[in-house]
C-alpha cells in the first residue's frame, strides 16, 4: 500500500523553528501542533516508515502491528484525545472493539471483557459471587481514585483527597478487598500495559486507566499505519516537513539551548 505522504525528496531547510526526532505517534502529533501554530518544523524519522510502536509490517501476506493492538479513547470525540483528533482533521474511521479484552488462565478458563461497564460488572458478579459486594466497593475506590487523577494531574489543581492514595499500590488494595485469588489475578491482567508488578503499580494509575477503557478501546479501520500516515499527510499539508531515513547522531547546543541537529546521512555530516 503507498503512502498517503510524501516526504523530503531534497535537503531539509538550512533552519527550522522546531526540530522533532522521531515520527512516532508523539512526534506526529507535536509537529502537527507546533505546525498549526505557524513554526516552521522539521520531523526527523530513522525509519523509512513513520507510526513508531503504531507502525505495521507485512509477513507471508499478513499484516502486523509492531506493538499496537488497541487505541483507548481516540474514537470517542468526547474525550481530550479524540477531541484533539478531529481538531487536527484526521479523518480515520474508528472502529469500537467489545468485547474489550480477553483474559485466558492457567486451568483453561478464560474472561471476556464488555465493551460496556455495567455489563463488565454483571459479569464479574456472575463469575465470583461470593466477591459482589467487595466488587463494589473496589470499584467505587475506583472511582474516586480517577476522579482525584483527573482533578490532580489534567486539571492542574491540588486536592487533598490525593493525600488518601499517597503509595498506594493496586496490591494493596486487590489484597484489602479480595480473597479469591483468581479475581485478584483477573484485576492485575492489565500490568502488561503499565510496566510494573501490582506491588508498585500505583492505584490512582491503575484506576485512571482501568476506568478509561470504558470510554471506548478502537482501532482503526485498515489497520494501525492508516492512522499515523494520515497524521503525517495532515502535517505535510499543514507545511511541515519530514525527513525520512536519517538517524540523528547529535544534538546541537549553544549554552543550555539546543540549537540544531547533527544528521548522519552520508559525507559530510549535515547540520539543520
């Protein structure tokens, strides 16, 4: 499939507003940014493709995801994301996953997911009984730990309710609430995503996300490298520039500021 940018065919400009080394889906973002508010911006990618860990390669006729496999958020337009999306004209068509996830277990069971919370609720219910009414006082926790997130970390304002979950960690409160051990092990299925063990997860964290995925998980329709090209053609549009193929060896100073970049494309080095 041909790529719906096109790239620098010819040496970048001597001189950028902004420079941004890598065409993840960070990077694309920012350029398209910092593009829209009038900078001049050059986006630098090593690879001959952009998208990052939202990449895709082909292998015996199929199609991967280099580490993708979900996109929470970005199909709801109600969300900062997906707000930030159609601001930016992308025009990818989401496609909303349910079930969400699929948990697999060590005796040959498996869990599935809704899409929809108070169905998720039902089920875990359904499958351990015995827990409904720790289930809803982990989740009402939950809840209030989110709430606090939002307010403490994407509204900017201090609140002392935070002072509550301080070191807290998801084991803490799995342990605090649950006895049966599989329950536990389902509400941890996540820590893949996160990096960490429960032990040194925090719980606002966790709860941030955990409740998160029920404001919509997508993908999208084509496959992961329809997204990011289009946010590459977008900045090209907008009049950035992308550079492909070119790793970056330095980064320019002058005094505590960066001033440029060292490209390692060949002899001489060039310099933007």
């Amino acid at each position: 499939m041909s790529r719906r940018f096109r790239g620098l065919r010819e040496k970048p400009n001597p001189s950028y507003d902004a420079i941004i080394i890598g065409a993840g889906v960070g990077g694309l973002i920012c350029a398209n940014l910092l593009t829209r508010a009038g900078l001049k911006v050059l986006l630098i990618e090593q690879h001959y493709m952009v998208g990052g860990y939202c990449s895709t390669f082909r292998r015996a006729g199929y199609t991967f995801d280099a580490a993708t496999h979900f996109y929470p958020l970005l199909g709801n337009p109600s969300t900062i994301t997906g707000a930030l999306l159609a601001e930016l004209g992308i025009a990818t068509e989401w496609v909303k996953m349910d079930p969400v996830d699929c948990f697999h277990f060590p005796d040959g069971s498996r869990f599935t997911v809704p899409a929809d919370f108070d169905s998720y609720i039902r089920k875990l219910k359904q499958e351990f009984p015995q827990e409904a009414a720790n289930i809803d006082q982990f989740f009402a926790l939950c809840r209030k730990a989110y709430l606090t997130g939002l307010v403490q970390y994407f509204r900017n304002v201090s609140t002392e309710r935070m002072n509550a979950f301080r070191g807290l960690t998801l084991r803490d409160v799995l342990v605090k609430h649950f006895r049966n051990e599989k329950l536990r092990l389902l509400l941890t299925g996540d820590i893949g995503h996160w990096g960490s063990p429960p032990s040194r997860t925090s719980f606002v964290f966790d709860s941030m996300l955990r409740l998160a995925y029920f404001l919509g998980n997508y993908y999208p329709r084509g496959g992961s490298q329809v997204f990011v090209d289009e946010l590459a053609q977008r900045l090209e549009e907008a009049g950035g520039h992308i550079l492909m193929s070119s790793h970056v060896r330095q980064i320019l100073t002058d005094g505590q500021a960066a001033c440029g970049v060292e490209l390692e494309t060949g002899t001489p080095k060039n310099r933007v």
